[in-house]
C-alpha cells in the first residue's frame, strides 16, 4: 500500500452511461502509479468533507496513469465524477491481492465473467494475459444495451467476446451463467455483483475459479475488520486477504 497524490485528468473524464464514468488519473511520479502492479487491485480515494474513503477498482494502468471504471452508486461516487479537471485526489494504491493468471494456475482458455460495473478490472487482466500469450475469452452481462459499456475496449483486445443482457437488447437474453452453461468445463476469474457470483460458482462446468468480491469498507487495508466474510477456513477481510478469493476457499 502507498499513500499517493493523483491529478484528475484535463478532458478525461467520460461518461460511458447514464450513471458509469470512466476517470484517468495521473500520477506525479512513476513511484506511486507503480503502486498498482496486479489486475484486481483496487485504491481508496478520500474525498472533500467525506469521513470514508470511497474503494474503487483499478481498471488500467501505465508508468504515470490509473483508468478507473466508476459507477454512481451513492453520494460519494456522485462527487467524485464531477470533480473539476486537475483535482488533487488523495489516494491509498496497490490495495488488496489481485488475480493470479499465471497458466499453470487455469490451463490454457480461462474464461473472464463480468457483470456491471464488475467488468472493470478484467480489462487490465485481459490485457496482461493476453501480453503474457494466453487466449483468454470473455462473457459480459448487463441488464440492458443501455447499460452496456467499454464493449469497444473489449473488442479491440481481440479476445472472443459474449455479451448477455437481461432484456435481450444486445447479445444472449439473459444471463452469463446462460452463456457460461453452454461452454464446457472452464476455469473462470469473475467479478460482479454478489447473486452473479454465487451462481456462476455454483455451476457444475465451473471446474475452478477465482471470484472478485464486492464489500462496504472504512479503512480498505485490513485495519478496521469491517468487510469481514466467513470462509472455508474461517474469516476473511475482504480489503486486505481478498478481493480476489479462490473457488475452493469460498462459502455461500
């Protein structure tokens, strides 16, 4: 973890869809975007007259930016993608333990699932797996076409893509777990909303997985216990021995 000062981009903040954003910040030495070195990572930003920090996954990032994929799901985050260009942002970096896409880990075709704004850090992993000559493939859902967002990033990585929407207004009608049934057995890296996971876990195809894990944080790295989770092995903080958790340690 390293405590770092992050500069709003001029001109990139762009609104992907009605409540999701995507914000680059820039770093003011190589040293602190180095703080993030694992797909799954995430940081905390404090924001102006706001007690907690806000978790947010890191989406991308090089030798001086991070790409954050926000989605407005309360006050805080409402802010945060609104703050004028150059804002100095006061960060917490290279949080949490991120995905291990090493091939002996997942064999040779591992699938990446996302649901939401749970897509966001399987584009950085992507892009590694793919640098690091694996074939990935990815399956995306979201409820709608509308609510469908950096398809043209998927895309362009050049891995075999699935989208799912639950109203059937763009790709498969209904769900990943509806895409993910049809495959034979795969090894998945997932990140999405609780239900989402719980289900493609419970798949029988699932032979093994890596499962990305949502929670409400006050310090992010470990101190408060505050997003504690019961595991097969007893009880997790999902900041500081997550978010990343393997298929096998995981009880629902």
């Amino acid at each position: 973890m390293r405590q770092c000062t992050f500069i709003l981009e001029r001109r990139r903040v762009k609104q992907l869809t009605h409540d999701t954003w995507e914000l680059v910040l820039m770093a003011l030495n190589s040293q602190d975007a180095a703080a993030v070195n694992a797909p799954g990572q995430f940081v905390n930003i404090a924001l102006p007259g706001k007690f907690l920090r806000r978790p947010i996954s890191v989406c991308d990032w090089g030798k001086y930016h991070l790409t954050l994929l926000v989605k407005e799901a309360g006050e805080g985050t409402k802010e945060l993608v609104r703050l004028p260009p150059e804002t100095e942002l006061d960060v917490l970096a290279g949080l949490g333990n991120g995905f291990d896409f090493a091939p002996e880990t997942m064999g040779p075709a591992p699938v990446l699932v996302g649901g939401g704004i749970g897509i966001a850090p399987l584009y950085g992993l992507a892009k590694r797996m793919l640098e690091n000559g694996q074939s990935p493939r990815a399956v995306l859902g979201f409820r709608s076409k509308a609510d469908s967002f950096y398809l043209e990033e998927f895309t362009a990585l050049g891995l075999p893509l699935t989208v799912a929407t639950e109203d059937g207004s763009l790709g498969t009608k209904g769900f990943v777990t509806d895409v993910l049934k049809e495959l034979p057995d795969c090894y998945v890296l997932a990140c999405g909303p609780t239900p989402m996971l719980k289900a493609v876990h419970g798949l029988p195809n699932v032979t093994g997985g890596q499962f990305s894990f949502e929670a409400r944080m006050a310090c992010g790295f470990g101190a408060c216990v505050g997003c504690t989770i019961q595991m097969a092995d007893g009880p997790k903080r999902v900041c500081k021995d997550g978010p990343v958790f393997r298929k096998e340690e995981i009880l629902w």
